[in-house]
C-alpha cells in the first residue's frame, strides 16, 4: 500500500493533510510552478497559468494535455496518468486528470486561471 504522505496545507488555518488529498495537492502546485524554479528540481513544474495568455487553440490545448499528463507522471506515486483541457469562459481552463495510483484510480478535477490552479475534486476513481 501507498504511502502519499503528509503535508502542511497554506489555507486559512494550518493543518495537516494526507493521503489522497496530499497527493491532489502536490500535483496541483506542479501546476502553478515553473519549470526550473526550484534549484533543487530543475525538472520540477509547468507553469499552465502562462498558456492562458494565448489564443486557446486546439493545438495549444492538446500540447497542454501532453504536457500535464507528463508532469503528473513525474511524481513517483503516479503511476499512469491520463488527461483532458477544455475551455472555460474567463480565460480559464478545466483540466480533468484520471491517475494511476498503487492504490487504485484516482480523480482530480482542477480549474486553472491566469493567477491560480485551484482544486475542485478529488476523489478515488
């Protein structure tokens, strides 16, 4: 069995969080950090907030899909993932991830704008 471990979340009040929502929280801030921003990490990231500064085309988003897939699967408790981007009004983007896990599927829906990656479900598929 998995451990997914445990992490601090930076909400309005500090708790601990753990398994699977640790998990969906760790792959969300792949999301909203850019790649070569931890000098520790230099593969670490994809900054998906700087796509939605251009023409949202379905090449853009197909890229997009490629490349989320990819930095999801860079995490060592992932081990598949699938993904679809879609459009949504307001510069935003609906990223629907299906993930691979030891512990079976897993869910997670996010919605990315130009200033956040916010998590809007997380569950075991």
């Amino acid at each position: 069995m998995t451990d997914f471990g445990t992490d601090i979340t930076e909400e309005l009040t500090w708790r601990r969080v753990s398994g699977l929502e640790n998990l969906a929280r760790a792959i969300a801030r792949r999301y909203i950090t850019p790649r070569g921003a931890l000098w520790y990490a230099p593969g670490y990231g994809l900054d998906l907030r700087r796509y939605l500064n251009e023409a949202t085309t379905p090449e853009l988003l197909e890229e997009m899909r490629i490349l989320v897939e990819q930095e999801a699967e860079k995490d060592p408790r992932v081990r598949f993932a699938e993904a679809s981007v879609a459009p949504e009004p307001g510069h935003r983007v609906r990223v629907a991830l299906r993930l691979e896990t030891d512990q079976g599927p897993f869910d997670l829906v996010l919605s990315v704008d130009r200033v956040s990656v916010e998590v809007l479900n997380a569950y075991p598929g």
